[in-house]
C-alpha cells in the first residue's frame, strides 16, 4: 500500500492499479461524506462513482495535492452542493410539484429522508381545514373516491372537488415553500465552506 502522495503521484502518470486502490481505499470515506451530507444512500452511491471519476478524468492534476483526505473531503463536498443546487434549480425553476404525495415518496430529493419527507407531508395535512382535511385523507390515504367521499359526509361530489383541489393547492404551497428554504440553505452552505 502506498502513501497518500505516491499514490496520487501514479495515479497521476495513469497507473490503473493505484487508482483502484484509491478508490477501495476511499471510497467509503467519500460514501460517508455524501450521506452525510445528503442524508440519502443513494445520492451518496452516485456521488462516489461521479467523484471517482472525475478524480480520474482530472488525473493529471493529483500530482500537487499534498492531503489526500482533505482533497477528497472537498471534492466529494462541492460535487454533493453541486448535485443538490441542480436538484433545488430545477424544482423551483421547472415547478415539477404536481401532487405533494409524489414529494412525500420521493426518497431521494434534497437528500431529506423518507421519514421526513412524510413528517412534513403530514404537517401540511395537519394544518388544512378539517373539510379539506378529512377529504384529503379519505382520499389519499384511505383510497375512496369523490363519489363515496360525497356520500359519506353527505355533501355533493362538487363539493369534495372543489375542497381536495384547495388542499392540494394549499400542500403544494406549503411544501414548496420548504423546499425553497433547503434550497436556499443549500446554496448559502456552500459559500460559507
């Protein structure tokens, strides 16, 4: 097993054998890092394939470096704030929330768990009108349709309509509200590191 420095130095002249033992080496430091970071295994299983690559993509630059760890640290660091920055970019730009409950199952966005994701689907929920509320858990969660909702709380199916449209509305706005705000935290994290 080499030193850090002489196996960036080979690794530099593209020796395929040091980077593969960089990379058995490393990559469960890098893989920690990510999850961490993200709180998702799988941005963080991406993530060490991308860094890795990169790594040896820019292979010719290693030579200067003087800590292994530290480069690795900041390198897997800035690509993660890169990946989540996109993901932030491209939901708030594209508005892609159609249905809150698509965001609640959706493991792998802003790196938030599912658990959390859910917690915050349940507090949008939570903070609905009990109308609105009731029809959006007879519906989503419990699976009845307008029809039955109508004839369970004696109104007309128009009117459970109308009421689960205001939900999702007032979910859609309440969760994106959120995600601009990890969005936000995002991007200011990574330029105070």
């Amino acid at each position: 097993m080499h030193s850090g420095g002489k196996l960036l130095d080979l690794i530099s002249q593209g020796d395929e054998k040091a980077f593969t033992s960089l990379f058995h080496q490393y990559q469960g430091k890098v893989f920690s890092i990510a999850r961490h970071i993200t709180k998702s295994s799988e941005i963080a299983e991406e993530a060490v394939q991308e860094i890795f690559m990169k790594i040896w993509e820019s292979r010719a630059k290693l030579s200067g470096v003087q800590n292994i760890e530290s480069y690795l640290f900041i390198t897997t660091r800035n690509h993660v704030f890169d990946v989540l920055k996109k993901q932030a970019r491209q939901l708030i730009e594209a508005d892609k929330i159609q249905d809150p409950t698509a965001f609640a199952l959706n493991k792998g966005a802003f790196g938030l768990l599912e658990q959390e994701n859910n917690e915050l689907l349940q507090e949008a929920i939570s903070q609905l009108p009990p109308q609105q509320r009731n029809i959006f858990i007879m519906a989503r969660q419990e699976g009845k349709s307008q029809e039955e909702i109508a004839e369970i709380l004696n109104i007309s199916p128009l009117t459970v309509k109308k009421h689960m449209s205001y939900a999702l509305k007032s979910i859609k706005e309440q969760l994106q509200r959120h995600l601009k705000l990890i969005a936000w935290w995002i991007i200011i994290l990574h330029f105070i590191a």
